[in-house]
C-alpha cells in the first residue's frame, strides 16, 4: 500500500495559532475583515438562494458569519484555528472532519493564504458541498505588500549579502481559476480587489501585521531577529520608492476572490466543440453586411 505524500510544510502552523489568538485576543485590526464582509454581502445578495446549511472555514473573527445571518440566512457552523468567541469546532482547513455533501455553502477569509496544499484544501471544500452548493473564498493576492517585500529584500541584500524570506509568498490570481477546476468546482470565478492603504512608515505598517497575526509563519524564515542597521535602511528605502508627496508610504493590497459550485445538472453547461450552428467565417460575414 503506497503511503499518502504529504505537501511540504511551508508554514509553521503551531506559531500561526499562537500568534493569531494573541491577536484575537488583543483586539487584531478588522478594516479588511469588514472590507471582505461588505464585498460578500454584495455577493450573496444576487443569490436567491436559502443556503440552509453553510459552514464559515477558519474566517478570523465572526464578519463573515454576521454577514450570513445579515442576509436572511441560517448562522453558519464556524470552525477555527483555536477556540475563540463563536467557534463551534476547532480544525485545520486541510484536514476537516466533515463528511461528503454535508454543507450548502462554504465561506471563508484571510484563512487559504496560510495552508501548505491549498489545491487539497478546496478539494476538501468541494467534497464536503452538496450538489449545486457554493464556495466563496477571499485572501491576500499576490501583489500584496510588493513594496514591503521589496524594501526588507534589498537592504538585507545591502548589508548582510543576501536575503532570507520576511514576508510570507501569496498566491498569483492567474493559477487559481486552474486550482478551482483541478478541485472539481462548476463554473468557477476568480476576481480580485486591488487598493493601497497608507501609512506614516514602514515601522507603522510593520506594527499593524503584528497586530493581526500575520507576520512571518514561515517555516524557512530566518531566526535571528533582523538587525537594527538592517531595519533602518529597508525603512529607508520603503521611503524613498514608495512614499506620497506627504511622506506617508504606500502599501498595496489585493484581496483575491474565489468562487465555484458543486457540480449539478441544473447548472448551464458549456458548449462541445463543434456544436456550433453558425461557422466563425460565417457570422463575421453577416456582421459586415448589417454595417
């Protein structure tokens, strides 16, 4: 019997959870939260559809479950990292107790961007949905915190001679439709939200990843802490590149959406090659003849 492969550990999860249910636990920032909750109420809006039985997957905070409960629907069975206030089931996203085609609708934010095999991740999502369910996922894309990583890059190159990691890698949104389909999903649908938030440094923006539980889980990060000289010249050069006219410093941020459904009969299907009842030729013609 071959043994099952595990994905390589690319981030420390037992730091993860301690470092997110200190900052739960502290009052962690929630702006993008709420931004990422407003964007899902829009989304579910447009979905005549009750959703009995829906599951809220590791999302921080309960914005996504309110949200749920906002719109007419069922409260959603949460499950996280750690028990916290609203948590009925502590889980790892790749490794979910749930049966198949237990739930209607799954949600979930700023949870994927930390899992070590996220095509096995929304492979479980899609196993556990019924048929014609729906999943919806946000977390950070790749373009998130670029001027970050760059400026820590650059002057650990300066002054030590090369770089470790700092900043965890986020997924680039061109791969995730082909992950979406790998996984099984109907229909899938893959956007993104792209803004800048600003901040008075790099020492400020610093603050507040720390604040939320998101700096550094890798578990190839290096663990001497970085030098003071080191951490100078990388706010040095953050604001040299990226700062506005009034010296505030710029910060991209890009939220990624996901979505696909459980596949189901109901659902429009695309058309087979060759089913086509007009050639290509053909339609441009007629097109030219209208003008």
């Amino acid at each position: 019997m071959e043994k099952e492969q595990r994905a390589p550990a690319i981030f420390d999860r037992a730091l993860l959870r301690r470092r997110l249910a200190r900052a739960a636990a502290r009052g962690a920032p929630d702006f993008l939260l709420a931004r990422a909750a407003d964007d899902l109420a829009d989304r579910l809006a447009g979905i005549k559809r009750p959703f009995p039985r829906s599951l809220d997957l590791c999302t921080p905070a309960t914005h996504f479950a309110q949200t749920i409960v906002a719109g007419g629907r069922p409260a959603p069975l949460r499950a996280g990292r750690f028990y916290e206030a609203g948590v009925d089931l502590v889980a790892e996203e790749e490794a979910l107790p749930f049966a198949a085609e237990v739930f209607d609708l799954i949600v979930s934010g700023f949870a994927l961007q930390w899992v070590d095999d996220l095509p096995g991740a929304l492979a479980q999502a899609r196993r556990m949905l019924a048929p014609d369910g729906l999943f919806l996922a946000c977390f950070p894309g790749g373009a998130s915190l670029i001027e970050l990583r760059a400026a820590l890059a650059q002057a650990e190159d300066e002054i030590s001679g090369g770089a470790s990691p700092r900043v965890s890698p986020f997924v680039d949104l061109r791969d995730l439709g082909g992950l979406l389909q790998r996984a099984g999903f109907a229909l899938p649908v893959t956007d993104v939200d792209s803004f800048t938030l600003r901040y008075d440094s790099m020492f400020a923006l610093c603050a507040e990843l720390r604040a939320m539980g998101a700096a550094n889980v890798l578990t190839q990060r290096s663990h001497k802490p970085l030098r003071r000289a080191i951490l100078l010249r990388a706010a040095e050069i953050y604001a040299m590149r990226f700062s506005d006219a009034d010296g505030r410093v710029r910060a991209t941020m890009e939220l990624v959406w996901l979505s696909g459904w459980a596949p189901h009969e109901s659902q429009q299907k695309p058309l087979q090659p060759g089913s086509a009842q007009m050639r290509l030729a053909d339609a441009l013609k007629a097109k030219d003849s209208s003008d």
